[in-house]
C-alpha cells in the first residue's frame, strides 16, 4: 500500500521516471502500454456491466440491483487504478533491468467477476420460480 | 523495396489500434451512461450527469487523439508519459463515479 502511494506520486511527474535506469527498447515500452489498454479495456467493460446490470434487469429487487451494479462500478475503478499502476511498475522495472512485478490481481478479479456471475445466475433462477 | 523506418512487428500501429478499441470502449460506456441517465424522462440531476459523462468522454478521446498522433510520426515514437496514462485512468474512473451516482 506504500509502494502505491508512491507509484501515485510518479503517476503525475514523468521527469522523475526518466532519471533512473536506461530507456528499454521502444518496442518493450509499447507493448507495456498495449497492456495498460487492455487493462483498462476491461475496466470500461466492467463499468459497462454495471450500468447494463442497472437499466436491463428492471424487474430484479432494487437492493440486488444496486448492490450488483455497485460491485461491477467498484471492480472498474480498482481495475482502471491497478491498470496505470501496474504499467509504471513495469515501466520502472524495465529502466532499472529488473524482474516484472508480479501481481495477485488478475486472480482476484477473477475471482470476483465468478463470484458476480454466481451472484446473476442464483437472481435468474430465483426470478424465474418466484 | 524495403523501408528501413519501419517496425517489422508493426508495434507502434498495433499500439495505435489498441488506443482506438479502448476508445471504442470508452465510447460504449458513454452510450449506457447516457441511457442510464435520460431514462424515464430528462430530470435536472439526469442532464448533469449526462453532460458531465460527455465531457469525461471527450476527455478520453483528447487523450487518445494525442497518443495516436504521437504513435504516428515516422521512426521511433516516444514512450507514452504517465501523465496520459494517468489522465485516461481519471476520465474511467469518473464515468464510474458518475455511474455509481445515477445508479443509487
């Protein structure tokens, strides 16, 4: 959590990045923020879901309503924040000649997208005998 | 009959093709936000979130638009600044936050 609280401050001063390390190949430095969009692409799937959960599935109760659209909003934000902080880690990472970071959270999302999914399916089949 | 410029990998147009589908993305987000927005009738608080929701989409697409250009120029394109990329991580987030409060 401090290490992020640092990243941030890097997020915003480009400068200070230049000053350590050597410039990677340009073709690394790409595909880096290739990986950022894809990222971020999935952040912006996932707020999508959230305003789909709200305006297409009237007839569910408004708690499970709010409560999955929040979810899939909050999965978005933590997913578009994690995606630019992850890049200048890796940004970073290749300046000095390290190892890549490596990160639980492509199994958290997961874990949380299934859990959503489980959550949509119990709703679907509950709506259908109710 | 070789161009020496070139990337064999074509990275700096695969990269450039990244940007597009993220704002194809961005853009979809736009479209549910306002529909979300303007359902049941235009009330005040709709309108602003709308317009709000318009801006942070144009503010994306600036984002976007510059890096393409930059991605453009012949030979070598610079490395994207984090100030860019920070600044696209904010418009998605507050199209989130503006979803959060239409949805509630």
């Amino acid at each position: 959590m401090i290490g992020f609280v640092q990243n941030v401050r890097l997020w915003f001063a480009p400068e200070e990045v230049r000053q350590e390390g050597t410039t990677p190949d340009y073709r690394f430095s790409l595909a880096n923020e290739r990986t950022f969009l894809a990222w971020l692409r999935t952040a912006l799937a996932l707020i999508g879901g959230g305003f789909a959960v709200d305006q297409f599935l009237p007839h569910l109760g408004r708690s499970w309503r709010i409560g999955l659209a929040l979810a899939l909003l909050g999965a978005g934000v933590l997913c578009s924040l994690r995606a630019v902080n992850h890049w200048m880690r890796c940004e970073r990472a290749m300046r000095r000649g390290e190892d890549l970071p490596v990160s639980r959270f492509p199994a958290l999302l997961s874990v949380v997208i299934a859990v959503v999914a489980v959550a949509m399916v119990v709703v679907v089949v509950a709506g259908w005998e109710g | 009959m070789t161009q020496p410029d070139r990337d064999p990998g074509l990275q700096p147009e695969r990269t450039r093709l990244a940007w597009r589908r993220t704002t194809l993305s961005a853009t979809v987000a736009a479209i549910l936000a306002a529909k979300t927005a303007l359902h049941g009738g235009a009330s005040a608080a709709g309108l602003v979130a709308c317009a709000a929701c318009c801006v942070l989409w144009l503010g994306f697409l600036l984002v976007a638009h510059r890096r393409i250009r930059d991605l453009a120029v012949p030979g070598r394109p610079t490395a994207l600044a984090p100030r860019w990329a920070t600044g696209a991580v904010l418009c998605t987030v507050a199209i989130a936050l503006c979803a959060a409060a239409l949805v509630v």
